[in-house]
C-alpha cells in the first residue's frame, strides 16, 4: 500500500446478494482516488483502499449510499467493526415485510373479487363508466405498495448502470402495466404477482443469508465488550471469594480502552476480555471458542490465555499482552472475513459465466416476446407475459451465490472448531488432496522429550532408579535430563544429596549421591567405566534391526536382561539412559518424544475418507524415524532432511499428484508449508509466524481436527457442485419451458429466484452441521 493510501473497513448489512454488490461496486468505480475495493455481500462488508490526498472518507460513505444502501459502521486500517444494531433485527418485523404482507393481502382480496365477488367486481368500471374492475383496482394498490422498494432499487441499478435482478424486475413490473394499457388486455394481476412474490423472495434471501452471516457474528460475539482492569490506587484490600486478599481499585472499562501491560480481573464463568499472561490464580478455561478443545485446559501462573476463552471455576488476574484489535480472537474474526477474497475455481467460473448469462437470458426474452405471435400463434398479451416471466428468470442470483455462500459456511463452521482457514481457495483445494504429509517432531510426536520406560535392575525398584536418575540430572540443561526431571517430579520421588556434579560432554554426567559416585550416560559411558556393552549395541540393515551378542561380563550378571533390552528400547526410537556405579547398573531410563495419541487414528481415519498416500518428513534420524512411522502407520517415511529437502519432497509429490498438504508446526517447516499445495499449521493459537504462514492453522495442538478439514472440505465441494449445476438446472429448464405456456409468472419468481435461493443457502448450511466428533457420513 502507498504511504497516500488507507483502507477502510464498511458495515453495509443490506448489501446480501450479488446484485446488491454491483451496484455498490458501479458506484465505487465512479470515485476517483479509489485504488482497490472489495464487497462481501455474505458478510455485509466492504472494503475500500483510497487516496487519502483526493478522497475522504465521508466520499466513500456517499458513493455506497448514492447505489441505496446505508453503512452503519467504518473501521480504519483494516480492522473489523461490528454491525450497527439495526443490522440484527429480524427482517420478518421490517417497514418492508410489512409492505410486502399489506401488498399480499391486496392481492388477496382482488382474487375473492376476481373469482368469487364477480357481480361486485365491475362496480368500479360501473362508477367510473370504464373498465376497470374492483379487482383491477386492487392488484394496482398491491403494485404500489409491494413494488416500491423493488422500484427504488430498481432506479438505483439504472443509475448505476447494473443489469440486476432489481432492474429486470421493475421493467417486468412496469412492463406488465404498459402491457395492460398498449393491449387493452389487463395484465394488473401478473404485476401484483410479481411485487408480491419478489418482495417474498428478497426476505427468504434476506433471511436466508442472515442465517450463513449468523456464524461469524456468534465468532465476533464471542469476546466481550468490556474488561475489569486492577487499578493500582492503593485502596485498602478487601477479601477475594477464596479467602485472599485483593485490592479493590478496580475499574469497568470497554476493551478498547485497555492497554498493554494493564491487568484485567476475571471471576469465575467469565469471559476472558483480553490475551495475555496469568500473573496470578489458577483454574480451568474453556478454550473451545478458539481452539475448539473440548476439555477445559488447566491455567496457572505464566500461562497463556486467550480473549473470548472461559473462566470456568477459579479466580485470574491477567497481564494484557496485546490490544483488543490484535488479539487472537480478532485476528481470526478478521481472516475469516477476509477469506472471502480468495475465491476458488468454481466461484471465478461462475462470476465470468454469470457476466454473459443475462443478456443472453434479456435478449432470449425480446426474441420470445417478438417471435412468439409470428412462430407459435400466441396472442400478443400472452407473449410479453412470457418475454416478463424470461426476464425474472434472467438474473442469476442462485448461481452466483450458490459457490460464496457455501464457502462462508464452511470458512466459519471450521473456525468455530478451532480450525482456520483463510480462503476459499484454501478450503476447496484441501478437498482435492490426495497426498498427507507430516512433519515428526511436533506433528505426529508431542514436541517434548518424556519418560517412557523405567527397567530397574539388581534388586532396585523403580522409584529407586529414578530417584537416583533425577540426582544425576537435577543440574544439568540438556532436554533429557529435563524429561527426568520432571518425570521424578510428578512421580513425587523424594531427593538426594548431590555434591561434585559434572557434565561429561556427549556421553552423560557424574555426581556424588549420598557420598557414592554415580554416573546417567549413553551406553558408551559405561563401556568406559569397564563394562562390556557391545553386544547391546544395535545396527540396522535394509530397515531389520540385528543385535551382535559378545562375551558377557560375568561380574555384571544384569547384561543379560540389558541385551534385551536397550536394543529393544532403541528399535523403538527411543533414546536409552543407564544409571549407576562403577561397580552395577543400577537401571535404565528410556526417553522420547511420545507420540500423539491422535496420530494413529488420525492416519487411518484420513485414508477411509480418501487419502491415497501418507509420508512422515522429519531431520531425525533413520532409526527413530522408522520406529514412529512404524507405529503411527504412515506409507512412508523420509529421514535426515534438512528444511530444503523437505522442500525438493514436497515438490516431488506435487508433481506426482493433483493435490499435497503438508502438516507442520507452521514457523521451522514455513518452506515446506509455502511449497504444498495446501499448509496446514498446528498448535497456531496466539502464534503470529504460524497464523501468517500456513492456509490453514489448527487453532489448538489436536491432530485429529486434521481429518474434520478434510470431510469439511470435500463436503464444501460436494455442495458447491450441487448449488451450480442444481441452480443452473432449474434456470435452464423454466427458461426453455416458459414460450411453451408451461411456468407461469409466480413459479418463476418461486422456483427460479427464491426457491433456488434459499434452496443453495439451506444446502451451504448443512456444513454447519460436521463436528470433528461426529465427521462419519459424507454429504454426497
């Protein structure tokens, strides 16, 4: 963006078809200093970049109203404002609900007098000396007061140069009436029809559309609109419902009045206003709203919670970490919107096909309306009926919707399970994967180098072993001895005396336990302590783990229990700790990276639902890499990589097949991520590097969302193909059938407009409904 430029951020909530985007569009393309525009009817936004040297931003407002809708809200730089209040009130109670229904029971009451009042029917035309009926008179005052918006926003696609579903409907309407005056034939009857049924229709889509903008409102809803924020005023300390103390200079302010750095107070079964650290309290919060866990996560001092997360039980006091606009919940709220943007094959298809639908369809309607007397006999009243019924059909609002209305759906559904996915685009072509592939090391393993296996020997227990393990690594840093550590720690296993401790570099460390050396190392520490451990020693050959048995130290009667072992641990992918003396082991320690419990099922689960292949990239080694491909049954696995590798193999296998997702942890694979044709970060809540580099973020660290993306995305191109051929299928037929005499005007309006309206948003709407617990059955 140019230093001149700024983007502005509209609220236009009865912006909600199409062809209301058209004209909003038409109007922006008339204002000069207007660089780039973007109109979301599904959302009701629009966002307008322009030169703030020659435009302003009460211009732009203007131009978005000079096309006849109101904006109710603007939001400088991009971020996102809520809707006015107005926006949420039902469309069923409106000014033109009430208009339609008045018009509907004019209509009604010219039918009774058209059909069944006929004696009284001609009292008009009797009065007035003309012939003009009781009935005639009230279909023209169903006409007006039923077509006035269809008129007003008719004039506004005229002045806006836009051949809309609102322009064709008001010449139809206008039409019909000239029609009655040029032919002396009435045609009062097809007009009332035609503003009655049409305003029905624009309130079914209207309704229809508030339903796909619901979701992503119960997204924005979500974080609260105010923050109690602990003021430091040093009022005295009253007592806090737990029985400590806590200062009572507390202040009630919008979160948008809290700074960085400002601690905010939240009480049990409230929610959280803010991102940031807990600084003081612990209790369980609910992170569904964000990360879609569905177990409240415990949170204690220097944990990190999220805004529009819930306080479920204790009481937190909060440092901010970030303002309100940038918080985790915001940014998705605004990813979210702005997914809209990247459009998807099937979306750009239809908006180049839709550009030559209508005048094909106008212009079928003038040669129908002409050539029909001449071809088929037809009165002239009856062709123009038909050359109306063609126009009403002409306007392919189904059809245009049908793609961004499903992907709304989809986009929103997925980011109130805690997964993100940042455009439509993205969403579409992780529904045509056909290859997964996994980084190890966070992905299908935890991250974080636990205890996995305690092997005590000569007559010590377990606890003995580790307690004199947590001795040895009490003061050392490396990643092991921490995964000790802190094994021992939850074990509760009391502590030993340490004096003279020492890190012998890449074999272990020693140290005095109760005045007795003691030594934790690889197994080749110990061969330097004069034990033979050679025959535990493990090689691999074509993939088939061989141990090669030696002589046995006869004064070490535990070697045999140890060439059993350690091959078998380290044939695991394990990492093999021996603890003990000079003169005995006294036990092992293995240690991994565990793998998620998810990952197994998550594969499995991933190829019952159509993944032809699965690779594990890692820059582990060989062995390791093996033994968790192994367990977690992945087709292949590719070891030793380093990231450009990695790389050169997604590159392959997107040369090999129509469509590659890499899954990583979104910031140490971000090449690999860039180069597959979907990136799938994990664990991205609150991450900026993995929400800015992946096109879908797993919110929280769940494997197992990865197979709900994957049905939510073929579901999503399952019913975006139904909403295009069923909508061009209804259009196609009531257009051929309409010069036959077989659709009358009002099932026109019904089935080709409103019906095929609500009908694609009802279908979009079903994606609402797949849950990452109950993803089964497909839609198809």
């Amino acid at each position: 963006m140019d230093s001149g430029e700024t983007t502005t951020k509209l609220s236009v909530p009865r912006m909600d078809c199409p062809s209301c985007a058209g004209k909003v569009e038409n109007a922006l393309d008339r204002l000069a200093g207007v660089s780039t525009y973007e109109t979301q009817p599904t959302t009701g936004k629009v966002a307008v970049t322009y030169d703030v040297t020659s435009v302003e931003e009460t211009d732009v407002v203007t131009a978005i109203e000079s096309a006849g809708y109101d904006v109710t809200d603007t939001t400088s730089e991009g971020t996102t404002g809520g809707d006015a209040a107005d926006s949420n009130d039902s469309i069923w109670t409106s000014s033109r609900a009430l208009k339609t229904w008045i018009s509907g029971g004019f209509l009604a009451l010219g039918l009774l007098f058209e059909f069944f009042l006929t004696a009284q029917n001609a009292a008009v035309g009797m009065i007035f000396g003309s012939e003009l009926l009781v009935a005639d008179l009230l279909f023209l005052i169903g006409v007006a007061v039923g077509g006035q918006e269809i008129l007003r926003n008719g004039y506004y696609s005229a002045r806006n140069l836009n051949l809309d579903i609102d322009f064709l409907m008001s010449i139809a309407i206008l039409g019909a009436l000239i029609a009655s005056l040029a032919f002396g034939e009435a045609l009062y009857f097809e007009a009332a029809t035609l503003a009655f049924l049409f305003s029905v229709a624009e309130l079914l889509e209207r309704s229809s559309m508030d339903q796909a903008r619901n979701s992503l409102q119960e997204l924005m809803d979500l974080s609260p609109n105010e923050a109690t924020v602990k003021r430091d005023t040093g009022a005295s300390e009253t007592p806090r419902a737990d029985g400590e103390a806590v200062d009572d200079g507390e202040e009630t302010v919008l979160v948008e009045d809290v700074s960085v750095g400002d601690v905010v107070v939240v009480r049990p079964g409230e929610k959280i206003p803010m991102d940031g650290d807990v600084i003081d309290g612990e209790s369980a919060v609910n992170q569904a709203p964000i990360t879609g866990e569905s177990v409240p996560v415990d949170k204690t001092t220097d944990d990190e919670v999220y805004a529009g997360t819930i306080n479920e039980e204790g009481y937190l006091e909060i440092q901010v970490t970030s303002e309100a606009a940038d918080n985790t919940l915001s940014r998705i709220v605004e990813m979210v919107e702005d997914a809209q943007s990247n459009k998807t094959e099937r979306e750009q298809f239809v908006e180049r096909f839709s550009a030559w639908y209508t005048p094909v369809v106008v212009a079928f309607a003038v040669l129908v309306t002409l050539g029909s007397p001449f071809v088929l006999g037809t009165a002239w009243s009856t062709a123009v009926v038909y050359g109306l019924t063609l126009l009403v059909l002409a306007c392919p609002c189904a059809f245009v919707i049908s793609t961004p209305v499903s992907v709304v759906s989809g986009i929103t559904s997925a980011a109130d399970n805690g997964v993100l996915i940042k455009g439509g685009n993205h969403l579409e072509a992780m529904g045509a994967v056909d290859v997964v592939a996994f980084d190890k090391t966070g992905t299908l393993t935890k991250g974080e180098l636990t205890v996995t296996d305690i092997v005590p020997l000569h007559g010590n227990s377990e606890e003995d072993v580790l307690r004199c393990a947590r001795g040895l690594e009490a003061r050392s840093e490396h990643p092991i001895g921490e995964a000790i550590v802190a094994e021992a720690g939850s074990a509760d296993v009391t502590e030993r005396e340490i004096d003279d401790f020492e890190a012998i570099t890449g074999k272990g460390v020693r140290a005095e336990l109760d005045g007795t050396p003691h030594f934790a190392g690889k197994p080749g520490l110990f061969d330097d302590l004069g034990f033979d451990l050679s025959h535990v020693h493990t090689t691999t050959d074509g993939g088939v783990v061989t141990r090669t048995t030696r002589r046995l130290c006869e004064q070490n009667n535990c070697l045999d229990l140890l060439e059993e072992t350690v091959p078998e641990l380290q044939s695991e992918g394990k990492t093999v700790v021996l603890v003990g003396t000079e003169d005995e082991i006294e036990g092992v320690v293995a240690v991994a990276d565990e793998v998620r419990p998810a990952a197994k099922r998550t594969i499995a689960r991933l190829h019952e639902l159509g993944v032809e292949r699965t690779v594990m990239l890692t820059g582990d080694n060989d062995r390791t890499a093996r033994a968790i491909a192994d367990e977690v049954s992945v087709d292949e696995h590719r070891a030793e990589l380093l990231p450009d590798e990695k790389v050169e193999v997604i590159e392959k296998l997107v040369e090999e097949h129509d469509g590659v997702a890499m899954v990583g942890d979104g910031i140490n694979d971000a090449p690999a991520l860039a180069t597959a044709t979907v990136g799938v970060a994990m664990g991205a809540a609150g991450t900026d590097t993995a929400l800015e580099t992946a096109d879908i973020a797993l919110m929280g660290d769940d494997l197992a969302k990865l197979p709900y993306l994957y049905e939510l995305a073929n579901d999503a191109n399952a019913v975006i193909r139904q909403n295009i051929v069923g909508s061009l299928l209804v259009k196609a037929g009531l257009a051929v059938a309409v010069p036959f005499g077989y659709v009358p005007i009002w099932l026109a309006v019904l089935a080709g407009d409103a019906g095929m309206t609500v009908g694609v948003t009802g279908n979009a709407m079903r994606l609402s409904r797949i849950r990452p617990d109950t993803a089964t059955d497909t839609v198809e």
